[in-house]
C-alpha cells in the first residue's frame, strides 16, 4: 500500500487521479479524509503483536485494544475511532482441522462481532503453502469463504489473490506457492529453494514471469514483500483499497453512487455532495426520479443545485428537498451535486441519503455519513465515504 501511493501519483496502470489519493496514516494525523489505519506489531504499542493463528491471543488482545463496548456507537471505549478490525494468518491456517477452524478462528470472530456492533471484523484466507487443491490450507479456506457466504461477513481473500496473475491465468491447481511458484512442469509439486526468484527443475514464478513480459512503473511496480514477489503483494494491495472503499461505502464501478467532501467537518463549514446515476439498466429509455432530502444538522446552500449529463432539471424549489428529473440520454450517466453548510455544534454523525427510482425498476438508496465537529476519538479507521 505505501509503494502504490507514488505508482498512482506517476500514472501507473493508465489512472488518472488525484495526488495522493491512496495515502494514508498510521496516527489518524493527516486529517479526516485520509485512511486511518493502525497495525500494532512493529510500532511498539504493546497491541495487536500476535496474529489470528495464536488462539486465544488474538481474541484477548482484540479485546483489550477496543475495550469495553460501547452500546451507543456499538465500539469500544479504548479506541473508539476504529471501525474496522482485521487480522491475518502467518501459517497457522494450514495445520487447523474443520474443527479447529471454527473454534478458534470463526466462531470467536462471530462473538466479537456481536461484542462491537460497530465494528466490521474483516475475515481472511491463509496465505499459499504449495499444497494444491487437494491439500488440507485449500480446504479451510473453502471453509471460511463458505462461512463467509453463508453468514454475510467481509472477506479479504489473500489465498486467492495468489493463485492468479493480472491476466487472469490461474495457478491454484499448480501446486501454487505464497512467493508464485508454480508446478510448471506437471511434477506434482514445486521445488522449495528458499529464494521465491530462483525456481529450478522446470518449476517456474507466475510474479517474476508476467514483471518480465511488462514495463516496470507502468504495469507493476516495485515494493517489499515479505516471502513474496512485488507484483503478488502490487495486487494485494489493489484488493485491500478496495475493501477499504466499499467498507467506506463505494457501491463498485459503474453504479450509481454518492459522495460527500469532506467527510468530517465543522460548525459552519461547507460540504458538497456529489450523486452520479448511471447503468441502472442498458439500455433505459424511462424517466430517472432523483430525491434528495438535506437532513437536521446541515443547511442547503442556495444556488449551489447542480446537474451535468443526461436530459433533465435540478429542482431545488422544496428544499430541504432537492430533486432531479429526467433521461440518461445523450450521455449515460448525470453528475449531480449540491453544497451543505454544518448547522448542529455538537459532536456526532449526519446521514444523508438519496433515492433514485425508476417506473418499473426497483428503487434504490445510496447513503453518505459524514462526522460533525469532530473530536480526534472521532476519526474512524475507514470513513464510510473515502474515495474508491
């Protein structure tokens, strides 16, 4: 993640945004619409220096980092800002049984969550161990995506993100290895040299083969990674930005979609809103009804009501109702956008939802929640709104 915010920043992978936009913070100190994200191990806190194939260690320091719950916010009184945990494996995954998967590792994160309502307990796959699709590792990571599936949790899946190279070829049935190797000559296994970069007897590395073929800083880019090959933990990295989006509330590409910026602010202050329609189903001839009504704590700039794209009128004649009507023709999608001032003094959160409907389509909403006057314990790990 670190080695991304430079590779962004010089155009890599095409992408053209703002500077910086990946950055963020250990402390929470760069402000509220940066990434707070704390790791325990390595920054001296006494915290979190375990990882989750430490039973019950992980639990307990779980536990003792967030604190007592909260049972307004659903967080704990310690470290109230953080509203997202997640533990990784080293290699401990490999060696439980169904059993022990689900005493030691599911069913504690099943009691946290209950603990913390309001906090999202990330699950995780165990890293690639060279046992293929019929060792013991791929069986309970099955057996987490599928508790996963079943229960609605969040899934970061680190295993799979392994098993293929950014073309898509996939390698999990190759005997496939946390740092790429491979079974390339059908062997049945990989040769283990201790150093990922030097495959031998007709084994081969997915990662180092595909940064060979394409251009450095352009298509990949170079990082540490422990165990591992730069392009393994280049989309890694990838992946863990766009959990943190979606956890932030990103609904994907090429949904509709609302944003707020900034996402924290004071007395007095401005916010703008920004909604985008777009691809609620192709091709959409029907009339789109867009409402959306400024809630108590903030006020609707006057004026400020704002449409680009499609065919249709911003109405801001009701507010605190604003409204927008029309078709998604000539273009696809209709930017809308609005600015807000804080009216409440107090500390706390603002939600402001939109609807957009369409005859004969199901209607949908997309909220945005932003921090009023906040206090430092008030900036959350991944603000619901941090840009995708």
């Amino acid at each position: 993640m670190s080695g991304l915010v430079g590779f962004a920043n010089g155009g890599g992978l095409g992408l053209s945004l703002p500077d910086d936009i990946f950055q963020y913070s250990h402390t929470g100190n760069y402000g509220g619409d940066y990434l707070h994200l704390f790791e325990g191990d390595g920054y001296g806190s006494g915290d979190l220096d375990h990882d989750c194939g430490y039973y019950p260690n992980w639990v307990d320091e779980t536990r003792a980092y967030l604190g007592t719950p909260d049972p307004v916010t659903g967080r704990g009184t310690n470290h109230s800002e953080m509203n997202v945990i997640i533990w990784s494996w080293c290699g401990q995954a490999s060696g439980r049984t169904e059993a022990t998967m689900l005493s030691m590792y599911l069913t504690p994160m099943s009691q946290l969550e209950a603990e913390y309502p309001g906090v999202t307990f990330v699950y995780m796959t165990g890293h690639a161990d060279g046992t293929g699709e019929g060792g013991n590792l791929h069986a309970r990571n099955q057996q987490i995506r599928e508790y996963c599936v079943a229960n609605n949790k969040v899934l970061y899946d680190f295993y799979d993100i392994e098993l293929y190279d950014p073309d898509g070829n996939y390698y999990g049935d190759r005997y496939a290895t946390d740092g790429c190797n491979y079974d390339y000559n059908n062997s049945g296994e990989t040769t283990q040299t201790g150093d990922p970069a030097l495959p031998t007897n007709g084994d081969r590395n997915w990662a180092i083969d595909w940064q060979n073929m394409h251009t450095q800083n352009a298509d990949w880019y170079s990082c540490g990674c422990a165990h591992s090959q730069a392009l393994n933990c280049n989309q890694k990295a990838y992946a863990a930005w766009w959990l943190w989006a979606r956890l932030a509330g990103w609904s994907g590409p090429g949904e509709s979609q609302k944003v707020a910026s900034p996402v924290t602010a004071t007395y007095g202050q401005a916010i703008t809103y920004t909604i985008v329609v777009q691809n609620l189903a192709a091709p959409l001839t029907a009339t789109v009804y867009v409402t959306d009504v400024v809630p108590t704590g903030l006020s609707y700039v006057s004026g400020t009501l704002t449409a680009v794209g499609g065919t249709g009128t911003p109405n801001e004649g009701g507010a605190p109702t604003l409204a927008w009507s029309g078709v998604l023709s000539p273009t696809p999608a209709v930017t809308i956008t609005y600015v807000t001032t804080v009216t409440v003094a107090g500390t706390g959160s603002i939600d402001n939802i939109v609807t957009i409907a369409v005859p004969g389509y199901q209607t949908i909403t997309r909220t945005v929640t932003i921090i009023a006057n906040p206090l430092e314990i008030f900036l959350p790990l991944a603000l619901r709104e941090a840009p995708p």
